[in-house]
C-alpha cells in the first residue's frame, strides 16, 4: 500500500479546496435567462421576481417577460408572480430557463382604489383593470384610443380623425347639464383633466383602474361624479438594464366622403331648373383639391435600470400626425423620467416623477364646409394666377385658399411632476407625504389674410392671439394602517389633502395690417385693435383660482376571505362654492361576499369562483363652475357719447348666489363576478341606480328684482340607472394554440325627473323643454330650430320635432298639424311637435376576440352602439334645391325634390337611425425567436388597420358623432373625416 507523507496530505487538501473554490467561482457566474410566460394566454408576464432561494438575489422581468440572473449551478430559482402559483426550478447546466406559471384563483392582482392599493380579491366596488396585454394598438395617440371597446360603462367618442384632437370618455353615461361630465384622472397620485391623461405617453402606461360606481369613487369626494381614471405608469426593476423601442407608421385615407355633384351634373341640375349665370367654366372637385393621404408616426424610446435600493425609468417620445385635409398636423414631445430610491433599511421609499410635453398643432377643419358646398363650376385661379373670388356672392370664400393660407395655430407647453415619501413606522403603519404640481401653457394664433375668406378681405388681414396659463399644486398626508389578526383582515387609511389652482390668461385682436408678411406675429402693426362689435371682447385678460381642501377615512375589513367591507368619508371645502355651501359630505359604503370560499358553494361543483358585491355611495361634481360664478359681478357695457366724450359703461353681468353648491350623486351598486367550467368562462354583471341632484343649471330670472336676467343655480335632478356584461370565454388553450372569446354589454338610461324649483329665498325656477341642441339650416328661420331638448320624464337627449308628411308640388316641406287646428303652431311647446327618439344610445356593445397560433397572434376589436337617432343636418343643408347656382347640392338632392323648407320647423325627415357596428381595430402580431441573438431579447413586428368597416344605416359620413354631452349633442353638422389607417408597428428590447 502506498503511503503518503504529511506533505503529500497538505498538497492534497490544498489541492482539493482549490478545485473545490474554483468549481464553487465558476458556478457562481453561470448566468441564466429566459422568459415568463402566462399559462392562459401564452403572453409574457412583467414584474415576475426570479429569486435565488434562501438569499436576497433576486430580479425581475421585463416588459415582454424576459429575465437574466447569475446563479450557482445546484441552486434553486423561485418564480413569483401575484394573481399565479410560485414555482421554483433547480439551475443545471443549461444557461435558458422558460418558465409557464398557471394562474392561482385565490390570488389577485393589485387594484389601485384611490390613495392605496387593495388584492382584486378584496375589491368591493365596480373597478375595470386593464393591462397592456388589454390595450388596443396600432396609431395610437392618446391612452384613451388604448381602451376603446375595452370596459362595458366606459364610452370612448372619437368624432372625425382630426390631428390632436383627442377622444371623450363618458364614465356611465352623461348626469350633469353644465356641471361637467369628464371623469378624474390620476396619474400616479397626480390629479387632473383629460388634459392630463393626453399628456402622457400612450408606451408608457402599466395599467389603467377604472373606478365606476360610487362606493368606489366616492374617494375622491368633490370631484368623483363623473368617475375617476387611475393610472399607474412603467418604473424601473431592481437589477435590471433594459432600452425599449417601440415604432408604428401608419397610412391614412378618408372612409367616406360627400357624395356632391360634379360640374357637369351641376349644369344639367342648374339647366333643368332654369338657372343661369351660375358658370363660370371650372370643372373643379374642391374636397380633393383640399385633401390628401394622411400619416401618424408614433416613436417611443425608453431605457431602465435599477440596483438593490435605486431604480429609475426614462423615455422620450414622438407623436407626429399629418392630417388627410392639407395643412392639418399635430406634434407631440413627451419626455419622462421616474426614479424610486429607499432608505433606512427600506423603510423610507422616495419616488420622483417628472413629466413633460410640447405640442405644436395645426387647424384647418374650416375648411372642409366650403370644399364641400362651393359650386364645382368655380375655378380656382384667375387667368394670372391669383385666387378666384367670386364678388357677386355674399362671404364668398374660395376654398383652397382658405386651405393653404390660413394660420390656426395651437401650442402648449406642459409639464407635471411629483415627490411621493413613503415611511413604514411600524410593520403595517406607513406615513406617506405627496406633493405635485402641474402647468400649462396654451398659446393660440390666428391668421386670416386677405385672401382666406371674406372677414380677411374685408377687414385687410384679422389677427388673433391668446394665451392661458394653468398652476395647479396639490399636497397630501396619508396614513395607511394594515392588520392581520387570525381570520380577521384591516386596513385604515386617513388623508389630509389641499389642492390650489390658478388661471390666467389675455386676448388680443388687431385688423387693417399693411401687408401679410408678419400677420399674428406684429400684432402691432394692425391698422384698428378691434373689429366693429368686439370692443367688449379685446383685448381682454383674466385671472382667477380655486381652492379645495379635503380630509378623508377609508376602513377596509375582511374575514376569512369571506367577507369583505368599506367604508369611506370625505368632507370637501371649496372656494368655488357660495358662501352658504362651502363644505359637503360623501360617505360610501360596499359589502362583498366571496360564496365560493363556502362549503356549501364549492359543493356544487359549479363556481370557480363567485363574488357578490353591494355598495352606496354620494359624489359631487364641481366641473362646470368658474371661481366667481357665486359672487356678482360687473363687466363692460360698451361706450356712451356724454358732453362731446367717449364715457365707458359698466353694468352687472351676473347675479350672486350665495347658495350655489355641489351637484350632488348617489348611487347604488350590485355586482357579481363569476368564473365557471374550470376557469375558462369569466364574467362580471353591474347593476347601477343613481340619482344626480342639486343640478347645476341657467335659469331666467325677473329684472327687477334681480340685477341680471339669468342666475346659475342648484334646482333639477337626473336619473341614471343600467346594467353591464363582460363575459371572457378562454376557448382553446394549447402550448400552439389558444382562442379567447371576449366582450362586453352596457346599457344605460338617463332621465330628466325635475328641472324646476325654487330660489331659498321663494323665487321660482321654472324650465321646461329646454332646448338642448340646434342648428339654423339654410331655408330655415333662426328662432324655432332647435331639434333635442330637456324634458320632464323623458331620456336626456329628446328628439322633440315637427313631423314631416311630404313635398307639395313647388318643392315645399309639408308638416303635419298633429293637433288638428288648422295651422302648424312653432315654439318649444308646440303641440304640432312629437317625441321622435332620442340623442344617447341605449345600449353599447364591444366584442374582443383574440387568437395566437405559436408565435403569431390576432386581436380584434368590434364595438357598436344602437337604439339612438341623429339629427342629419349637414344633409338637410346640402339637400336643399333652392342653392342650386349660388352652391353645390347632394347628388341624391333632386330625388328628394325639396326646394325649401318654407316652415321654420326641423322635421323629423332628417332624422336617421344612428346605429352602428364599427370594426375598430384588427391587430396581427409575430413574436420573432431571438434566442441566440447577442444584443436583442426581444423582438415584435405587427400590422393593425383601424376602422376597416362601418354597418349603419345612417346617410352621414360617420355615425359617430358628438353625443358627449350639451348642446349640439347628437346633432351633424359636419366632422373632420374619419380616416381608415393601415399602420406596421415594431417593438424591441435589447439586452
């Protein structure tokens, strides 16, 4: 046997430890990666933490589920996802881990419920979360085009495709006349207008929480009427680099276009009615003349990256749109950086958020009506070149120079920005302190020269120019106190908040310019400051603020995942307010029962899972008042010639009401959400019924005794009740293939129950039939066309109209004398009038469909809206025969044969079914294979077309058109022309 010696032992041992030491380095820079994907939808999951088991190693993944770590070989990475069970994998030899984790039923993602958060699984009011993986894509240029056909009780109207113009969202429909109708928007603890949402980038967004009902939004007390949108935006992971880019390019053209006669079909038209003088030998199609083949660009670059206590996330982003009528464009530069720092053993957490935005817009819409009605016979130059400009015509404007000359301009400078310290006192007790403030600067111009229409020619150049400015800060204390006791579960939250707002803002006007060369930009070389009628108007300036102070408890409680309960209460102080109302109350409640965590339930072998939710809530609304719209105010009254001087009159211009106050409205909620067949169909029912009180709303009032005719006061109410559907069926569900089935169903009623009322101190406020929307057609009278109205008992919106019965034999409008007197009776309260539909519809439906087959995949969305009417004006306009040779006329104008309409009635001819189902977008997508791929993780290619198709009935360009609310609302007049756009989309991240 062979002996060794003590220094054969010591070289064996060192020898050992040194290949033990070496093995042990080596595995310890193994570096693993892969991907996270979701069992259900095969889509990469964000925010996986990836943890070496046993240490505080650990990362995160990516936008697109990509994670990289180095770890020793024989270790253990545990997968953790909220809402998915953990699973954990043992690292070999391989460098690629792919992980699919399932979905776990009795885990919830976050919700983000207004200065907190809670598990969706102990939500009890009526919450919608979207996800990027819900969002639309393709051209997208503001967030709210994201969730189109997305939320059942979420309406988005996107009227026309003009550029920067943004969508409206009506949150279960339309409860106020004036007071405002636009939900709040909370970016990351910053509130705000819908001007706020369009100022951040659509790439930048990590989920959207909409709060519907009022045990929900009663959080937000003063200002949470119309709803509240929660946003809550992309941040940096712990040790994790990443760059993302993401690209769309689309191309646009007009869905649809004025059928208008062409210049021969205008002369045989003018001929057979005996019209000469009209012809003037141009053979001229004014509407292409003006449009073009419209594009959108939308860049985005962001970069990230994080250690243990510090992590930051920026991006820059393009938005650039070149309109489909010539000299239309728009320009938006958004910039943003969020950084999160933690402190005194993770205790303290600091998160910085700056946004900012420059957008540059251009107008050219006013030129779409004149391209339209010009007669096609009009040349467009003079034989030397300038533009024609027919003198026998009263305003006579020549449309493609309106197009190519004026100047309508629009820029704004913005930015909002936040500090949010969060300290943990105890396990469970956490002060937060939350500051932000917000700016904005609108800057408008115009300029008509004296060969854009007829106010430039005959006024020799009109500029105009303006500029407001907005200062908006906010400061809020929160205590947030959380507790688990055995089965039972608490939350507390109490808030102290201030909010100040400050605006301010001129307008200038000046005429008679020397020439062209400078227009807006030398207002001072105007000839007169002021055109005849608009002394009282310019210059003027203003200056005005707000203030809102607020303090706030929520208690949130649950018992064996049972049983859950809220309860909120906020009391708002608003300087807005008369001196009687300057505070107000808004408490809420919501119950929720978790069946299927009962015996009893689960024996039935039906539910997956089965929530019941109740609740009751009062918000209020504040939108529709200015800061003095309470106190009485005096104005400008024009000038009087006294003793050979000019004297400046003052009058009163508006009454005092120190009792103005909130509109207020409290709803109910019932809401079940369900899921069956072993978790592959889905779904959530609302019931809603909510009463808007105290109507902010102008009434007429006696001079004297009241200084001013009109007073706005607190008298009527609205009644707002429906029901929503949202089913989502996971059809197929392979490792290839996978077929989901989704959509929603909402169907709303608003009613006007009371309109009048009384002052506190007696006086009457009685209005009845309020006129709501109407336009003065051409051949009609100024004073009794209004076609929509207010009225008692009746839907919001009432088509209330004369009934048309034919066309006698000189081409008049026959009308029907419904009440049999022998004359057709005008006025509001007519009876010759008759209720003959209704502006909003009564019921909205979204179908989202979705496909992937390996690593393509298809979503679609198809979303209609029907039970509606709309009042077709601009084709009652263009039908008239009595324009023949001054303009041009429907090709469809002559069948119909309607020279004039000699009552001054809107009838109910013109009055079309505004249904629709509407293909909005259609998205196909490949996921390219980079794995092997040195610099890039990955890679996606997509082609989308939006508004591919549209099936109505209506005879106008677009069936969609404004129904957001006030007057005008479910009337055309005219829009920008909806586009069709066929759009190539590239996301990247690299490595």
């Amino acid at each position: 046997m062979k002996q060794y010696n003590i220094n054969n032992s010591r070289l064996l041992l060192l020898s050992l430890f040194c290949w033990l030491w070496v093995m042990s380095a080596l595995a310890q820079n193994v570096s693993i990666s892969g991907k996270v994907i979701s069992a259900e939808d095969k889509q990469g999951l964000a925010g996986v933490t990836v943890n070496i088991k046993g240490t505080s190693t650990a990362t995160t993944t990516d936008f697109e589920g990509n994670y990289k770590i180095e770890a020793p070989q024989g270790s253990i990475l545990v997968f953790s996802y909220v809402g998915f069970k953990s699973q954990e994998i043992p690292v070999g030899t391989s460098t690629t881990i792919d992980v699919i984790l399932e979905s776990d039923t009795k885990l919830e993602e976050v919700v983000v419920v207004g200065y907190t958060t809670v598990q969706k699984k102990d939500v009890t009011g009526a919450i919608t979360s979207l996800t990027p993986k819900d969002f639309n894509q393709g051209p997208i240029t503001s967030p709210l085009q994201q969730l189109n056909g997305r939320a059942a009780g979420v309406a988005i109207n996107q009227v026309g495709s003009e550029p920067g113009v943004n969508p409206t969202i009506r949150i279960r429909g339309i409860t106020s006349l004036i007071g405002g109708n636009d939900p709040l928007v909370v970016i990351d603890g910053v509130q705000g207008n819908l001007g706020l949402l369009n100022q951040l980038p659509p790439n930048e967004i990590l989920s959207i929480d909409i709060l519907k009902d009022a045990s929900a939004t009663a959080i937000y007390g003063s200002r949470g009427a119309a709803g509240v949108i929660v946003v809550t935006t992309k941040k940096g992971s712990p040790d994790q680099t990443s760059l993302e880019y993401s690209g769309v390019l689309s191309v646009e053209s007009i869905a649809k276009k004025y059928d208008m006669l062409s210049a021969n079909e205008y002369r045989a038209l003018a001929e057979k009615r005996g019209i000469t003088g009209f012809d003037l030998g141009g053979n001229t199609d004014w509407f292409k003349e003006i449009s073009r083949t419209g594009y959108t660009q939308n860049h985005n670059l962001a970069f990230s990256s994080g250690s243990k206590n510090f992590n930051y996330r920026a991006s820059i982003t393009g938005i650039f749109q070149e309109g489909v009528i010539i000299k239309s464009n728009s320009e938006n530069y958004i910039g943003r950086i969020q950084a999160t720092q933690k402190a005194i053993d993770n205790r303290l957490t600091l998160t910085y958020n700056l946004n900012m935005n420059v957008l540059n817009r251009n107008y050219n819409a006013g030129a779409i009506g004149g391209a339209i009605s010009t007669r096609p016979t009009n040349p467009i130059f003079n034989p030397d070149g300038t533009y024609f400009i027919d003198n026998t015509l009263f305003n006579y404007t020549n449309p493609v120079a309106r197009a190519r000359e004026i100047y309508d301009n629009e820029r704004f400078n913005n930015f909002f920005s936040s500090v949010r310290a969060e300290y943990e006192i105890l396990d469970g007790l956490t002060a937060t302190l939350f500051g932000s403030w917000r700016k904005e600067n609108r800057e408008y111009g115009s300029y008509k020269s004296r060969i854009t229409d007829f106010e430039g020619r005959q006024n020799n150049g009109v500029a105009r120019r303006s500029t407001n400015l907005a200062n908006e800060r906010l400061l809020n204390l929160i205590l947030n106190y959380n507790k688990n006791i055995g089965d039972h579960s608490f939350g507390i939250t109490g808030v102290y908040e201030w909010q100040k707002q400050i605006y301010e803002g001129q307008n200038t006007l000046g005429i008679n310019f020397p020439n062209d060369l400078l227009g807006v930009n030398a207002i001072q070389n105007a000839g007169s400051f002021s055109l005849p009628g608009d002394q009282t108007v310019y210059p003027n300036s203003y200056k005005n603020d707000r203030t809102l102070v607020s303090f706030l408890a929520r208690a949130n409680y649950a018992f064996k995942g049972k049983y859950q309960a809220t309860v909120s209460f906020r009391r708002d102080g608003a300087s807005v307010f008369g001196a009687n109302n300057k505070w107000a109350n808004f408490p809420s409640f919501s119950l929720a029962w978790s069946a299927t965590e009962e015996d009893f339930i689960k024996n039935l072998g039906i539910f997956d899972n089965l929530k019941i939710r109740a609740g009751f809530g009062v918000t209020g609304n504040q939108q529709g008042l200015g800061p003095l719209n309470s106190v009485l105010l005096a104005g400008n009254a024009g000038n009087t010639f006294f003793a050979g001087q000019l004297i400046r009159n003052f009058a009163i211009t508006q009454n005092a009401n120190p009792n103005l106050r909130w509109e207020t409205r409290e709803m109910y909620n019932a809401g079940i959400d369900f899921t069956i067949l072993k978790n592959k169909l889905s779904g959530t029912i609302d019931y809603f019924y909510g009463t808007t009180k105290d109507l902010l709303f102008g009434y007429q009032v006696p001079v004297p005794p009241f200084p001013f005719g009109s007073i706005t006061a607190n008298v009527g109410s609205v009644l707002n009740q429906g029901i929503e559907l949202t089913l989502n069926y996971n059809l197929i569900n392979t490792d290839d293939l996978s077929v989901n089935l989704g959509g929603n169903f909402t169907s709303i009623r608003t009613t006007v129950t009371e309109l009048s009322g009384s002052l506190p101190d007696g006086t009457p406020l009685k209005t009845d039939y309020v006129g709501w929307g109407g336009v003065d057609l051409i051949g009609v009278g100024g004073q009794n066309n209004d076609m929509s109205y207010l009225i008692k008992g009746k839907p919001l919106g009432t088509f209330y109209l004369f009934k048309h019965i034919g066309v006698d034999d000189n081409g008049n409008q026959l009308v029907d004398d419904v009440n049999g007197n022998g004359k057709i009776d005008q006025g509001r309260l007519s009876e010759d009038r008759f209720i003959a539909g209704q502006v909003l519809p009564k019921f909205t439906y979204a179908f989202t469909p979705s496909a992937r087959y390996k690593d393509f995949d298809i979503n679609i969305v198809l979303r209609g809206a029907y039970g509606h009417k709309i009042y077709n004006a601009r084709r009652a306009q263009l039908s008239l025969l009595n324009r023949v040779g001054q303009s041009n006329v429907l090709a469809g104008a002559a069948d119909i044969g309607m020279v004039n309409v000699n009552d001054a009635s809107a009838t109910d001819y013109w009055l079309e079914d505004g249904g629709f189902t509407r293909l909005e977008n259609l998205t196909i997508g490949y996921n390219v294979k980079t794995s092997g791929w040195k610099y890039v993780s990955n890679l996606r290619v997509s082609f989308t077309t939006n508004n591919l198709f549209v099936i109505t009935r209506y005879k106008g360009i677009d069936p969609e058109i404004n129904v957001s609310g006030g007057g005008g609302s479910g009337i055309d007049t005219g829009i920008y022309p909806r586009t069709r756009a066929f759009a190539l989309g590239l996301n990247v991240t690299f490595k």
